[in-house]
C-alpha cells in the first residue's frame, strides 16, 4: 500500500495526512476488547499521570493484539514505503492513548503543542535527552468526529518551521523547549476507527481536551530509520533525510 499523490503532497507540505479504513474492523475490536478487559480489571490512582505521558494498559503494549495493528496490516506497508523498505527500526510496542472526558460543565482548555521526545517529570524520557524518530503513526480506535473530542491535534507545517529554526540554532535548542515561532491555528483531525495518521516528527502535535460523551482510543507508534541515532541531528536540520519515499 502506498499513497497517492494528492496524499504524499499534503504530507510534504502540511506535515501529515488522513488514510481512512487502513485497519481492519476485526482487528480494532480485538484491541478495543483487550483495552476494555484491563480497564476493567482497574486503574491505579497514583499511576494515573504515568499513564496519561507514557500508556493506559501497559501490561497489553508489546502484546500482538497492538503490535499487529502496524505488523500485520497495511500499515508496515506505509512507513516502508515512505522511509524506504527495509530501512524501519522493527515496531515492538505501541502507546495505548486514551483520552476520557473532562468533568461535566469544566472548559476546555486551549491545545498546547509539543514534539514528542522531550523530557518531563512522568514521559521516561531521561533529562538532557531528545528522544527523536522519524514518524509518528497514529491508529484511530474509535470515532472522532467533532473538534474537543481528544483528537489528535496538529499545527500544519511546523515541520518545515522548526527545520529552519533547528538549521539556525541547533537540534540541541529542543532541550531548553519548544522553539518559539510563530504558529498557525492548529487542526483538530476528526477520523474514524480503522483510519491512520501518518506524521513527520517534527509536526507540532497534541491531544485535544476531550468535552464529547465518549472516550478518545488511539494507539500510537513510533517509527525510526535504522540509522536514526547516528543521524538525529542531521535529521532534525534536513526534515526529509529519512524519507526517501517523500524526497
């Protein structure tokens, strides 16, 4: 599976792009089943916070009933395609991002966007570290169809902001924050389950206040070139090094 041409163009210039019915129904409702079944065994209340930065129902992220919705699908297909066939770090592990609604009659705070990989108090990523990769993969499990949903939540083209910002003042300026540019309005992504998203890196993204009934089900993987850690900073600088199916 590869995408088309209007579809690698919004990934060029917006720094993602909407597949829609990537994932098979039987396939969302197995992780859907497993998600649910942990929930309903319990949430511990101090492991809340850990949960919310790394993933719900950690016990079940290395589990095939995860792993497969990239392994076994079209997915893989698609990284390969964009990163180069062969060339993709092997995929272990997905984060199970929920996001539940906030309290009745609370508003909704306004999204505030971050690259993933720097460090805070609960993520796992150590301090003074970037934990860069390549792409960011999302795997939509239920519907969002309305904005303040918990969607996924990006700022179209700050890839190519950020490469120019990193060009002038190094990779290394991500550990004191996010780069101070001015930002467009940011896009909240409706989608359906069994749709995917396919996200540069450098996409300032977030997750949206969830102010819907429902909960917000995700999974989120992490794709790396098989030279990433030699090549990150070049990477950072030169957003299009490792995807070869985009240059």
């Amino acid at each position: 599976m590869e995408l088309t041409l209007e579809q690698m163009q919004h990934l060029f210039e917006q720094g993602y792009v909407l597949i829609p019915g990537v994932i098979p129904r039987e396939r969302v409702n197995a992780a859907l089943r497993a998600i649910n079944h942990s929930l309903g065994e319990g949430i511990d209340p101090a492991r809340l916070t850990t949960f919310r930065a790394q993933s719900y129902a950690p016990e079940l992220q290395r589990d095939p009933v995860i792993t497969d919705l990239y392994n076994a699908t079209p997915v893989k297909e698609l990284a390969e395609s964009l990163i180069g066939e062969g060339m993709v770090r092997p995929i272990g592990g997905g984060q199970i991002a929920l996001r539940f609604p906030i309290a009745p009659g609370q508003s909704p705070a306004q999204p505030k966007p971050h690259l993933d990989g720097m460090y805070t108090p609960t993520n796992g990523v150590p301090q003074g570290r970037i934990a860069s990769f390549t792409m960011l993969i999302g795997v939509a499990l239920s519907d969002v169809s309305e904005p303040f949903a918990g969607n996924l939540t990006v700022w179209p083209r700050t890839h190519h902001l950020y490469e120019k910002y990193f060009r002038e003042h190094g990779p290394e300026a991500l550990l004191h924050g996010m780069p101070p540019v001015l930002l467009p309005e940011p896009v909240h992504l409706t989608a359906r389950a069994g749709d995917v998203m396919l996200c540069h890196y450098e996409l300032a993204h977030t997750a949206a206040p969830n102010i819907s009934p429902h909960t917000r089900y995700a999974i989120y993987f992490r794709a790396s070139h098989v030279n990433h850690d030699q090549q990150w900073k070049e990477a950072m600088t030169d957003i299009w090094m490792e995807w070869p199916g985009a240059r």
